[in-house]
C-alpha cells in the first residue's frame, strides 16, 4: 500500500490530506477556515457542507461522509471559492477531486437526477458545440421522467427568448465532437488498464 510521510500510519493507506494533495498538488492543511470561501459560493444555501466545511473534513480524514454527502455533486465548479482563498489552497479543485474518488469507489455514486442534467448537458455540446436549452431541458425531462415538472414557466422562458426551439450549431462543432471521442477513447483505454491491473 501507499504511505505518504506523517499523513498515513506506516504501511496503511494514505489519508485524505495526503491522497488530495497527490491529486491536486494543493495542501488542504494550509486552510484555516477564515470561510471567505463559503461567503461567496452561490451554491452555500443549497449544500449542507460549504466549502470550508469541505476542507475541514478533509484535513479530519472524513473520507466516507465527505464522498456520501451530496453537497460535493451540488458544487458549480464556478471557481468563486478558489478565487478568494488567502491561502491558495484551491477548494474548487479539491471538490472536482472528491467526485473523481466517489465515481471511482462507486460509479452510481452521484445523484440520479444531477446526472441526468449533466448528460442532458454534454449530449447538447456534443450535437451543437453549445448549450441548446430547448434541447436540455427535453433530454434532461426525458432522463428524469419528470416531464409536467416546471411545465407552467415554459411560456415566460419562450415569451422572454430563454427557449428558442431551432439550435445553432457552432462551426467547429466537428472539432468538438472529435475531442469527445478523444475523451471516451482515453477512458475506455483507463477502465481496461484497471480491469488488466
């Protein structure tokens, strides 16, 4: 097994601390929760856990109740916390580190109806090279089954030019598909490696 200096008991694995700061490059330890990250994170209403709260519990070891919580799936990668930590200490990129841990110990791990947004989501720049909202929301609906779900704000979001119903596909959009090709090819390479390992 891995050791990693005073972070991990000799011969066991490593802790959280160390194993994020082998993902990230960053050390969580240098967090002194000021909460500067979570006094700007727009998601802070919505998560149980906010940022700091996130870097704390790292540093505590708390593996299993940070990757079980869904606070981490809630995070909006919009990089608000990072930008305002006095430490550099990066907690956007300690939260995208722990979804890549959760989907690695347990594929279905995120929430269903998160991933169906975000599949609605990548299909859309898949097929357009951009966010078709039309075309998200009806794969989204489709994904969830929830289709009669926020139906009455369809109008406004139509009358208002939020909804167009025709998408327009960027001129690179063969590029763009050809980058997720490269990315599904390179993860197919990754799961036969640790099927072969």
């Amino acid at each position: 097994m891995r050791t990693h200096g005073t972070d991990a008991p000799a011969h066991g694995p490593l802790s959280l601390r160390a194993e994020m700061k082998e993902r990230t490059g960053k050390n969580t330890a240098r967090c002194y929760q000021c909460g500067k990250c979570s006094a700007g994170c727009p998601m802070a209403g919505e998560t149980r856990l906010r940022p700091h709260d996130v870097m704390r519990l790292v540093n505590q070891d708390a593996r299993a109740r940070l990757l079980a919580d869904e606070s981490i799936w809630l995070c909006l990668t919009c990089e608000t916390c990072t930008e305002r930590c006095p430490n550099g200490c990066d907690p956007a990129r300690t939260m995208d580190a722990l979804r890549e841990m959760a989907l690695e110990a347990s594929p279905g791990s995120p929430p269903r109806a998160l991933l169906a947004f975000h599949r609605a989501f990548l299909d859309q720049v898949r097929w357009t090279g951009r966010s078709f909202e039309l075309g998200l929301v009806a794969d989204y609906k489709l994904r969830t089954g929830a289709l009669l779900q926020d139906v009455a704000t369809a109008p406004g979001l139509v009358a208002r030019g939020k909804l167009g119903f025709v998408p327009h596909p960027i001129d690179g959009v063969k590029e763009v598909r050809r980058i997720f090709e490269a990315c599904e090819e390179a993860t197919r390479a990754a799961s036969g490696k640790k099927e072969g390992a």
